[in-house]
C-alpha cells in the first residue's frame, strides 16, 4: 500500500465527516483499499464517507481483462476504509470477450468535493466502451453508464453486454426469482439486482437493462445486435452497504424505480427470551427469496414496495419460525414479532470404514431438514476433520435432518444416508460405517481433480477445506490451480503433508482468450508474463519457465478456452504448439473437446486427456465429480502421475473405472498387417455397468458392448483393418461415463512384432 496517499484519503474523509456529507476524493497512485489490487502510479482511487473504489488504469485485472476495469471496492466504516471484496467489476461487451484491444483512455471529468466523475474509453476491436464512473459525496452507491459503439463496418450480432460484479470472498444472492442458475434469461425476475454479501457488508448491482444473467447474477447482460456506426447505452449501479442487512438495498431499488413503500417492523426473541445470534427476517416474493433485514439486539425494520409478501424470522443455529403472509401498503407500516425461536442442536459424527474399523474422509450434505436460507449463518455442506479423520461436529438447528454421506461416492463407495433428529441444546453422537467398494490404488491407479480453486479471485473455499474436500471424496492426491497466484502453495503443502497425501502445485495462467493449468510447477513460484497482453508463446515458456511437466488446455471451446478464441482469430499469437493435454471438464460440454483429441490422434499426435471439476466453492460444487486416473507404479509422488498423463497412461472419469489387462493407454501396439488382437480390460463401476464403446480412427464407434452388474471382463477384438488408434468409452447406470486415452496401432507389413509395447 502506499501509506503517505492512504493516510491522504483517510485524512480527506475523517476532516469531511464533519460536515452533511464527506467531501468525495480522488487520488492517484497505489489504493488505499486495504488489500487492493490497484498498486500501480497511474491506478485511480476514489472515495467519499461510504465507499472507496480503484481503477487498474496501469496495474493488470484480473482473467486478462483488459486496463481500466474497477478491481477494488469496499465500504467506509466509521472513517476506515474496510478490506476490499472484489475481484473486479467492470462492462464486458460480449459475455467474457473483451478483447482484442490496444487502445485506453482515461479522463478525469471532475473532481470537486461534491463529485467525482471518471471516464474510460477503450476498444473492443472495431468497437468502443467509454464508461462513466460518477460518485457523489454522501452516495452509497457508484453510478455506471457505459456507450457500446460500432466503429466497424460489419455488424455485431447477438452479443450479450453488460455490467459485472464478481466477489473474492463471501456469498451470492442472485436476482430474485431467477434462484441459483449459473445461466438463465429475466423472465422471471421480481428485481434487476444481484448482491454480493457476509454477515459485515454487502455489495449490489444494480442492472435494469438486463435480460439474462451469467454465473448467478454476476454477469448482468442484454442480448443485442449493433449495426455499423450504432451505439448502445447502459446504465446501472453499484451500491455499498456495510453491513450484511439487504434493506439499505431494496430503498435504493424502490427509489430508482419510483415505487411507493410501507414498513415492516418488529422483535424476534428465542426460547430463553434473549435476541438470537445473528437474527434474521426472511423477505418472500411470489414463493422466492427477496430480501432480508437484520435485527440488531432483536429489532427490525424493512421498507419494502407496496404489494404482497411472505416472512419468516431465523437465526444462526435456530429453527425457522413459520411463514406470515403479509400486504404492505404505501406509507403503512405492518408489525412482526416473534418469540420461542429454538436454537441449535450438536451432531457428533464419526465416520469408519466397514471391516477394518479406519476413520474415513467424507463430504456431508443437508438432503432434508433446515437449511440456512442465508449463507453467513450456516453452510448446508460439511466435511469431516483433517485431524482427527473421519470425525465432524455439525451445530444444526434444531429437527428431523436426512444427510447425504458422501466418501468416495460413485467412484469407490455408494452414496449413503443417515438420519437424525436433534433438539434444542442436545448433543447426538453418531458413528456411520462406510463399505468400500472399489480399490483402484491395489493396481497402481491414482485420481485427482486437476482443476481446483481455492480463495483467490472468485474462488471461495480457504486452503483447508479444499484439502478436506479432496480428501472426502477419496482422492489421491491434493491439487490447487488459483487464477494468476500461488499464494496457497505453501498452505497446500503442509496440510497435504499432515496426511501424507501428495500435493500437486498448479497455477491457472488465466488470459481471456485461454487458460491453462501448468503442473506440477516449482513451489510458490511467481507468474511473470501478462496474461492480458502477452502471445500465447510467451505464456507457454512460461510454464516451461515454472518448470511444468504438463501444459493442459482447459475448457477449450468455453468463452476463455484457447481452441474457441483461436477459431474466432482472437488469441494474440494465434497457433502454437506446446500443449500436453485437453481437458475434460465437468461444468461444459465435452464433446468439442473429445472429437478434437479424436481428430489429432487421427493424425498421429499425441495429445492426451486430463480432467476437472473447476470448483470454486466445495460447499457448493461437488469436488471430484469427473476426475483423472492415471497408472504410477511405484511411488506416487506429483511429477510421476504427471509424466504418467503426458505419457497417455490415463482416462478421464465420473465414475467407471478401467483396468487394460493388456495395451495400456498411451502405449503403442506393433502388429503384422494381417494379425488380429484382441484388447483385454477390466472395467467396474459402483453404481452398475451400462455400456462400453469401443471408438477408433475417426471417432466411429468400432464395438458396442451392453454391460450389468458391478464388475466386467471385456474382450475387444482388434482386427486386421484397425490400425491407428483405439480408445475405450464406459458408461455406468448413472449416466456417468469414463473416456480413455488411446491404445496407438502400428500395423508393420516386414516385421514380426507380435503385441510388442513400446513407450
């Protein structure tokens, strides 16, 4: 930070507090936001008595976004600026494709006491984004108006632009009534704002433009088309809150839109007659959440629209009141109080596994029973201890609760469930037993999620919890690829090494036109190219440079996959070479990614799969659910299971598991022109065998083989005109499916090879 311009600011905004409004200040330099990502000389920060916000004119945003974007915003409290609690927010013109771009402009509009006003201007290509970012003094919100120009001479066509608000820590509440979809359209919201919060701030984004939405809200977006020489404007807000309460965010909604409200008010006391922890009342619209305001030392109070809702009061660890029907009318106020809420009830679990009594990892999840409607009291996801193993300690509201007990399920294991009843201030002591289905390690093969967050960025599970994630779904080895950062490495390592399970370092080198997890790179090492300037070369010697065995591709054909954005001409560099692996990755669509590795094994080159979850958050994105085996005799150690997937000894799965008895992935099987083979595998899957796929040279699906039971021995004959490659696709009952490298076939008209392997 730089302290002579943070102890300006501070100064600027504890003389103006003094007066009806703190005088709004702008400054140029490293952020004061403590934690802020804009250190750079040329960086703005602006600030009034409520909020402070940075512009990366000069330091580089996040994901390979281009300069000029917001990176930092917090709330004043009590004179202080807090922490910053943003990855960035910024106006994207077509989903996450913001470049190709070479120009910026900045202007500082006015900067008076009363206001500040900064415009930046940049290019999309052809195309222009001048954003306005004004403040007012004594405003708690950041008013945002951005011009989308065509200065091109083709069209755009159906581009999705729009305001963006992505957090690096805390929770989401998504545009009411559209629930937690990662992508869906506005039909049915009952608001146009999404909010980021905790229990001590609160950020929303005001959007009234929007007709869909990404990633839970955090991308707001029109779909439109900008003809040559067009413009388009967009308006919206960003609103700062310092506290977890929702009801400074629904008067600034009413307000903008002009609606006329009534008050809600009352007290919540629990069964000792005392002001619950962290008490709550639960806003209802048309049967979706709304809003919620907190009762400070009981007491409430919430404007809300005139019209018809639903409430309930809550609190950490208490049961729910029932729901209250309510109809609010203008200038009115309504009163709401409750009493005899019931707090919370322990659960002591400890988890073994069946036979030989040893203390089991496992990921435990709220099927029934009440689930915190609201993140900061409570999660609905646990996991077992890192130490002692197998055992959690669940404080739970009180009632009838059935959960999912997951250690290694569909993979090793069955899913299970337990069932519990607690009381109010009963403790229960459970043990569960957990059979093994499935030993993968007996015959050298190890998995791991290759794609895994922490709490960089958007990522918001903390170094541990994604040990304990990992572990509970009875992975092998520990992982960690955070966008642009290595922070957690060291944290990695030594929780890793508590249970002796091997960690491989990663990084998500992350340019908009393409990411990539390098592994296993040196530990704690620094990335030194641009992701948002620098070639594709450039950042693939960098990988090199961290000393990565593998170079995988991941996501290819999503908005920031390398494959899409070079079709689309869009990756500075365009083609190059390098890259080990393609990733099949459990939140797209796959079927590009594997009929491109059909397509280059159909050439001859020898670019093999990995696989990933991409979780950000393992308390609510299931850790491990499609994963990557690979075969390593010997020691199981980070550079052994990588040089095993470079070598194409390993299969992507969700589930199934595959033993080649003879012609292991990745290997080449020499055969006379006219000698038939005959493929020998032991597949099994816990959840039940549906099919096998025998694919070859073209992507044509050579055998189908119909599958039952548990276990299968198959037996898939070669013959004489199958000659460059061959791989094996495993569905179980799920649905679920297992892809595998190729076994290479070199068919030798002079020689006398007869099945002989060669690495």
């Amino acid at each position: 930070m730089n302290h002579r311009l943070s102890g300006l600011l501070l100064a600027g905004l504890l003389a103006g507090a003094s007066g009806a409004h703190a005088d709004v200040s702008i400054t140029r330099g490293a952020t004061a936001i403590p934690d802020g990502e804009a250190q750079a000389d040329e960086d703005l920060t602006i600030a009034n008595d409520r909020l402070a916000f940075a512009i990366a004119t000069q330091s580089r945003p996040p994901w390979g976004v281009p300069r000029g974007a917001l990176v930092d915003l917090a709330a004043v409290k009590d004179g202080e600026i807090d922490l910053d609690r943003i990855a960035f927010a910024d106006f994207i013109p077509n989903n996450w494709s913001a470049w190709p771009n070479d120009g910026k402009e900045v202007e500082v509009v006015e900067d008076t006491s009363e206001r500040a006003v900064v415009r930046i201007r940049r290019n999309w290509a052809d195309a222009w984004v001048t954003t306005t970012y004004t403040l007012d003094a004594g405003s708690d919100r950041i008013h945002l108006h951005t011009e989308l120009e065509n200065a091109g001479e083709e069209p755009l066509e159906a581009i999705r632009s729009g305001f963006t608000l992505w957090p690096d820590t805390g929770y989401l509440f998504g545009v009411p009534g559209l629930g937690d979809a990662k992508e869906t359209t506005a039909e049915n919201a009952r608001s146009d704002r999404m909010v980021a919060y905790d229990r001590d701030w609160a950020f929303a984004l005001h959007a009234p433009y929007f007709d869909r939405v990404n990633y839970q809200g955090q991308d707001m977006y029109l779909e439109h088309d900008l003809a040559p020489g067009e413009s388009r404007t967009f308006e919206g807000w960003l609103q700062v809150v310092p506290d977890g309460d929702l009801a400074a965010v629904v008067a600034a909604e009413a307000e903008r839109r002009g609606e006329a409200t009534g008050r809600l008010s009352g007290s919540l006391r629990n069964d000792q007659g005392e002001a619950p922890s962290d008490g709550l009342v639960m806003i209802e619209k048309d049967g979706h959440p709304y809003a919620w305001t907190l009762a400070e030392e009981g007491q409430y109070a919430i404007d809300l629209p005139e019209g018809e809702y639903s409430a309930y009061a809550t609190g950490l660890g208490h049961a729910s009141s029932e729901p209250v029907s309510l109809s609010i009318a203008a200038g009115d106020t309504e009163t709401l109080d409750v009493d005899g809420l019931q707090g919370p009830g322990t659960l002591n679990l400890e988890v073994r596994e069946a036979g030989s009594d040893t203390p089991r990892d496992a990921r435990l999840v709220i099927l029934e029973g009440q689930q915190p409607p609201v993140e900061f009291l409570g999660k609905q996801t646990f996991f077992t201890e890192l130490e002692p193993a197998g055992q959690a300690r669940l404080e739970l509201a009180p009632g009838d609760y059935r959960l999912g007990v997951n250690a290694g399920a569909g993979f090793t294991a069955k899913a299970q469930e337990l069932e519990v009843s607690l009381a109010s201030g009963e403790t229960v002591d459970e043990s569960f037993v957990i059979e093994r289905l499935a030993e993968p390690n007996d015959q050298d093969w190890y998995g791991g999620d290759l794609h895994h967050h922490a709490n960089v960025l958007e990522g918001t599970t903390p170094p541990e919890m994604v040990v304990r994630a990992q572990l509970a779904t009875d992975l092998d080895l520990t992982f960690v690829s955070d966008h642009d950062s290595t922070v957690n490495h060291a944290e990695f390592q030594a929780l890793s090494e508590r249970r002796g399970v091997p960690f491989i370092p990663s990084i998500e080198i992350s340019p908009s036109w393409g990411h990539q997890n390098p592994f296993p790179i040196d530990l704690g090492a620094e990335l030194e190219v641009d992701p948002g300037t620098d070639s594709v070369q450039d950042v693939l010697a960098e990988a090199r440079r961290l000393n990565a065995e593998v170079i995988p591709l991941n996501h290819p054909f999503n908005d920031y996959g390398y494959l899409r954005n070079l079709a689309g001409d869009s990756v500075p560099g365009g083609f190059a070479t390098g890259f080990d692996l393609l990733e099949i990755n459990a939140e797209v669509d796959n079927e590009p990614t594997v009929a491109t590795a059909h397509n280059l094994w159909d050439v001859g080159t020898r670019v093999y799969f990995t696989a990933g979850t991409d979780t950000h958050d393992a308390w609510n994105d299931l850790t491990g659910r499609i994963r990557m085996m690979a075969r390593v005799p010997g020691e199981l150690t980070p550079r052994a299971f990588a040089r095993a997937l470079k070598n194409g000894h390993g299969y992507a799965t969700q589930g199934p598991l595959l033993y080649p008895r003879n012609g292991l992935f990745g290997d080449t099987l020499r055969l006379t022109e006219d000698e038939a083979y005959t493929w020998r595998l032991d597949v099994e899957a816990v959840d039940g065998l549906a099919e096998a796929r025998l694919i070859g040279s073209g992507g044509e699906v050579l055998q189908t083989v119909a599958l039952e039971g548990r276990q299968a021995e198959l037996a898939l004959d070669l013959e004489t005109g199958v000659e460059g490659w061959v791989a094996l696709e495993v569905d179980d009952q799920d649905g679920d499916t297992a892809w595998s490298n190729p076994l290479w076939i070199v068919r030798d008209s002079a020689g006398a090879y007869t099945a002989a392997l060669d690495d």
